[in-house]
C-alpha cells in the first residue's frame, strides 16, 4: 500500500491562521478565488456556498484535481468529498471556532448573538430578553 501524502505542518499551521484560503479546481488555467478554509485531524476542509455548475465545487466533483496556495507558493490538491459524521461534525466546530459560524447551528441564543456582536461590532443588538433567531442552513454541500 502506497503512503498517503500529507500537508506540512508549516502548511496547516498557516491554513490554520489565514482567514481565507487561494484555491482554484481543477486543471485547467484560471484564476485562484478566496474560500474559507479550516484545518480538522491535519486535513485541509473547505465548502462551498452555492453548487453552481461552473463553480468550483462541481469542477471538483468532476476533475478532482487542483491548488490551493499557501505562503506565495502554489500546491496541488485532489478533492475528496466526506462522508463521515464525525468528521462533517469536528468541521462544523472549525468552523465555528475560526469563523464563527456554522451550518450546525439550529437556533442563536442570546449569549451567541450577543458574542457576534462583540466581535463584528455594528447596530447594538436590542434587548436579548428572548430564545434567539431560529435559522438553519440546509441543502449546502461540504467538500473537502
């Protein structure tokens, strides 16, 4: 069995602390876009907002090959879709972490409304006195 090949730790570590990652699917010659990006069990995870059909996340399902770039230097990537609930799990809590944001969350208390604001600023929430703002994010794709 042949080893897998694996990022460098210098490589996560600036994934890691980088609020955006350079990434371009497949390999045809076009231009690098920013996604968020968060490190889960030293693999790279990224998703995607949408599911255009000319968007990365298909060219990935189609041509899993492509590149990330990370310090000035450009590195080859192969897309691989996730499937374990495990995993989708610790991404969400990356992502949380990172971002602060997550397609796991189901309903903002007031204490995270409250950690939002203190973090992005912007128009004092009003008084906090309810259960929070159900609002879930469905039918959005994970690819790592």
């Amino acid at each position: 069995m042949r080893a897998q090949r694996r990022f460098a730790s210098k490589t996560l570590a600036a994934i890691h602390s980088e609020k955006m990652l350079r990434i371009r699917a497949g390999t045809e010659a076009h231009r690098l876009i920013s996604i968020w990006a968060v490190v889960v069990d030293r693999r790279v995870f990224v998703r995607s907002w949408s599911v255009g059909a000319r968007g990365w996340y298909r060219t990935f399902l189609e041509e899993p090959r492509g590149a990330i770039q990370v310090g000035g230097r450009e590195i080859p990537v192969r897309a691989v879709v996730t499937r374990s609930e495990r995993v989708k799990n610790a991404v969400d809590r990356a992502y949380l972490e990172k971002y602060h944001y997550s397609r796991a969350i189901a309903a903002l208390d007031s204490a995270f409304i409250r950690r939002h604001y203190d973090w992005y600023g912007g128009q004092e929430p009003p008084p906090l006195d309810h259960d929070g703002i159900n609002d879930a994010f469905v039918e959005k794709v994970g690819a790592a």
